[in-house]
C-alpha cells in the first residue's frame, strides 16, 4: 500500500468543483469555503474563475414572462420561425455572454434530431460564445457541418472566430471548412479559388444547408470586419457611404436588407445567405451597435429566426416601428 499524500488538486478542478457546489448545488460560500477547507475570499476567487474560464455553464430554465413577449412581438413583426430572447443582464453586460446559452440550446434541438442534417454555420464572437456553451456529451456524428465563410485571414493565418472545427471537435460531427479567404484581394483570384473542384464541392454542401446559424455584425464604426483586419477604413467608409449597416457572414447589406453590388461583396468568398430561405436560418446576436443591422436582416429575412437578448429586443422593435 502506498503511503504517498494524495496529490493536491489543480486550481482548476479546485475552481471546477467551486463553481458546481456554488451555481449546481445552491451553496453559500460560506459553504464552500467549509467544503473545500479554504477562506471564504478564496471560495468567492474560484467561483469568479470558474465562470470567467467557462468550467461551468448555467442556463435559465424559466421562461421571463417579459422575454415572451418580446419574442412573440418579434415573431409576429418579422414572421420568424424561431425566437428567443434572453434575460438582460445588466448595463455595461457582454451581448454575448447574456445570449450563448439561449443560441446553444437553441442549435442542440437540432443536434438532437435523428435524421442526418447539413448545418451550416457562419463565424464572429456570437457563434463562438454559442459552441463555448454547447453542452459536452452530444454525439452528432450522423450530421454534417460546413462553414457559410473563408476561415483564411488577410495574413494567411486561421481566422480566430471560425467555429466550425471547434464545434466538430466537441460534437464529433463530420466537418467541411470552407478553406479560401474570407476577403481576398481581387474578384478574379476569388473566383480562382471557387472554381477549384474541392471548394466547389463544399460551396454546394453549404448551399444544400438544412439548418443556417449566422451572426450579424454592424458596420459602423465599430465594425467586427474592420476590427478583425478584414477590410480597410477606407473600404469601410466607402461602404457606409453606399448604405452598408450590416453583414452576415461577410456579406454587407443595407438598412432594408438589400446586399450592396460595391465593395468587398466582389471579392467576399464561401456563400451568401439568400433572402427568404424555407429553411431555419437564424441570426445569433445582441448590442446596441447590432440594432440597425439586426432590423435590416429580419426585414428582408436574410434570417428567418433570432436568438437576442431584451435590451436589443426592444430596440429593434422600436426602430421597426
């Protein structure tokens, strides 16, 4: 028999542990810092840490009476064939963090559905934040997933918030990146790359797509595009000038969400998303900055279905009103 001490945990799995007592078991930190054998200061630490490190996912169970009714106003504006708002979290609150677990539960209906799907998926820090929050332990191997966008950055590394891999890796699902640029530098060398029989091949997967997840980013300022080093200020400018209040999945639209035939949609590569789709396509997003872009999609139904939170809920709802 061995009469080693047993090792001392982890921070994380000390965190892990601190995060289920507190959010899963309903203990007081108080409780906790008993538990675990350490000062109440240290049990609130973990608790902080296991969230910030996504060790623990929480999700309401409770339908808010004021979020159903916002979706049901939502729902009947815009004909929307999903809907769901989540509960504010707050002034100064991250969008996304408020709305992930609503859009990750929101796509496992469809990870739980028997007959194999082609799910298609755009990219951006909503979609990432969504498959963050999937729960582990779904099998989908009898479902595909393919990417609507390049996943190569101007510099040629991976684009960061490409999801597709990610998802694959926790869902063990058959994967399809689309491996072009997401802006490449001339219309030419964008159809150079789509006319290459393996992208072609995962063009019309996408386009074959049984289930769209996208997020919608605004083209202001602060435009997810010009952040992520996709486009240039003065492209940027120019599109504003032409109307441009929005993109999915790199392509831009205007504020009734009509796609712009200038700028970088002559060099934007995978598939665009096209208005009025018979299909679930559903737009995961949430910030005051998305509102304009948001309107524009549900108007011209780019998306059929929205995954929000209630301060942007009721700020689309007033602008399409």
């Amino acid at each position: 028999m061995s009469t080693r001490p047993d090792p001392e945990p982890s921070l994380q799995d000390e965190a892990a542990r601190a995060g289920w007592l507190y959010y899963v078991g309903g203990l007081t930190q108080d409780q906790i810092a008993q538990d675990l054998g350490v000062s109440r200061q240290r049990a609130q630490r973990l608790v902080s840490r296991a969230m910030s490190e996504g060790l623990i996912h929480v999700r309401l169970n409770h339908r808010i009476g004021a979020c159903v009714d916002l979706e049901k106003a939502l729902t009947a504006r815009f004909g929307l064939t999903r809907c769901r708002v989540a509960p504010d979290l707050g002034p100064g609150s991250d969008g996304v963090r408020a709305i992930a677990p609503a859009a990750a539960a929101e796509f496992e209906r469809f990870l739980r559905m028997s007959d194999p799907l082609v799910l298609a998926l755009g990219t951006g820090r909503a979609l990432r934040g969504m498959v963050d929050a999937v729960s582990d332990g779904i099998a989908a191997e009898h479902h595909r997933l393919v990417s609507l966008i390049g996943n190569i950055a101007p510099d040629g590394s991976a684009s960061f918030f490409d999801v597709v891999m990610r998802l694959a890796d926790k869902v063990r699902a058959p994967h399809y990146p689309m491996p072009v640029p997401v802006i490449s530098s001339t219309p030419e060398e964008n159809a150079a790359f789509h006319a290459l029989p393996p992208i072609r091949r995962v063009v019309d997967l996408a386009r074959q797509a049984d289930v769209i997840f996208v997020g919608i980013g605004q083209m202001s300022d602060d435009a997810p595009l010009l952040k992520d080093g996709f486009v240039t200020r003065a492209e940027l400018d120019a599109m504003q000038v032409a109307g441009a209040v929005g993109e999915v999945a790199g392509w831009v639209f205007r504020h009734d969400g009509r796609y712009l035939e200038v700028g970088t949609n002559r060099r934007t590569g995978g598939v665009r998303v096209e208005p009025g789709l018979d299909r679930p396509a559903i737009g995961i997003a949430a910030g005051a900055t998305k509102v304009p872009a948001i309107a524009g999609a549900l108007t011209a139904r780019i998306v059929n279905g929205l995954v929000t939170d209630e301060p942007t809920a009721r700020a689309v709802l007033a602008l399409a009103g």
